[in-house]
C-alpha cells in the first residue's frame, strides 16, 4: 500500500489549513489594488536579486520557486498552487526565483508599498498576511519532512500523497499534476530515475494509477 510514517500528520495538516483557507476567503482590499498579469509556460514571474517590490498570489495554474547555485545547478525549492501567496522577504531583492510551470497560469499582484500601507490601516488584513505567511512557512516545514528525514522511495510516496492532497480533498479522485518527473526528482533531491522506479513500483502494486504522464489517481487509502 502507498505508506509513509507521517502520512496522518500530512493529512491532517493539509485538512486543517485547506478549511482555514475556505473559511478566510481573499480580503476584501486585496482586488482594489491587484494587478493580474498571465504567464506563459516556462516564463519568469520574478527572478533572483530582481527588487522585492510586489507580493502575489496564484489565481490559477501553478509555479515553482527556484534557487541557482554558484555551479549553474538549479534546486527547486517550492511549487506555489492556486491560493497560495509568494514574495514575502525582510530585503530589497529575491534570493529566490520563481517561475510558471503551466501555460496561463495566473497571478494577481500586489505593489508592496501599497498593501503594507493598508495593512497598517487595516488590522483585519494584516492578520490575514500574517496568517499567509504562517501557511508559506508550515509548507516548507512540510516538504522538509519530506525531503530531509526519508529514503528516496519514501520521498517519492510522500510527495505524491501530499500533493495529491493539496489538488484534491479526495485521494481517490484522479489529479494532474503540475509538474514534471524532472521536477519532482530536483525538488527531492533524488534522480529523475528513481522517480520514475517509484511510479513504476507502485502502479504494480496498484497503490496508484496512471492516466497519461502526469495525472495520476491514488488507489488504496494511505495506512496510518
């Protein structure tokens, strides 16, 4: 069965912020100063050290964070799905960048200035950015369980199940994801080859389905 030790604690957290999310909806003075802007597949919505002057956040379709290192080798750091807002940093340039993924994805922009300005005037809106940022926080805390404290294998199980989560309340419903298999495999920080290994092994098992590249449907519930 598709199994990993922090399956219920995944699940339940992605259950608990899914409803606060539902319950807060988007602030009332966030669309009055919003900007939305389409991106095509690939492009750049922001790149490391470009000034820090916007906050956003994904309408639809999805994107990926992005590091550079001093050798050339990119490191994903995040995927940013519908909902999810990106851009918070204490400085005046990105370290990171980041990028569409999927053709059309959308983004509603926020001039920094501005939306710092109404949250001083706005108590209830700064909460809201506080708790945002709270969210950005606990999903990297999430994906470092993942990342850090599991075997390649495990890794794999565990993203998938995350990530079907995040797409989709209900595991046995089929989802696309957004990225690719090379993406999956920098984001882990494990071979393409061993991605593909894992998918493999566990459409035998039928603990997952596959219907086409990239839409996959969990087939048994996850054991706790």
């Amino acid at each position: 069965m598709l199994e990993h030790h922090n399956s219920e604690y995944t699940g339940q957290s992605l259950a608990w912020r899914d409803q606060q999310q539902s319950d807060a909806g988007e602030p009332e003075a966030l669309p009055s100063i919003a900007r939305v802007r389409r991106f095509g597949r690939e492009q750049e919505i922001y790149s490391q050290e470009d000034r820090s002057d916007t906050w956003y956040r994904i309408v639809s379709g999805a994107a990926r964070k992005y590091i550079i290192h001093a050798n050339g080798r990119r490191q994903i750091v995040e995927i940013h799905l519908p909902g999810d807002f990106f851009g918070f940093t204490p400085h005046n340039r990105h370290r990171f960048g980041v990028q569409s993924v999927i053709d059309g994805t959308s983004i509603e922009c926020y001039p920094r200035q501005r939306l710092e300005a109404l949250a001083d005037a706005n108590p209830a809106l700064a909460r809201e950015l506080r708790m945002r940022s709270f969210e950005a926080i606990e999903r990297l805390q999430e994906q470092m369980l993942i990342v850090g404290t599991m075997t390649a294998k495990e890794k794999v199980r565990a993203f998938l199940i995350y990530f079907c989560e995040r797409i989709s309340k209900a595991q046995n419903e089929g989802v696309a994801l957004p990225i690719s298999r090379y993406d999956m495999a920098d984001l882990l920080g494990i071979s393409v080859e061993t991605v593909c290994r894992v998918f493999t092994e566990l459409q035998q098992r039928g603990a997952i389905s596959l219907q086409g590249p990239r839409r996959v449907r969990l087939t048994r519930r996850v054991d706790r």
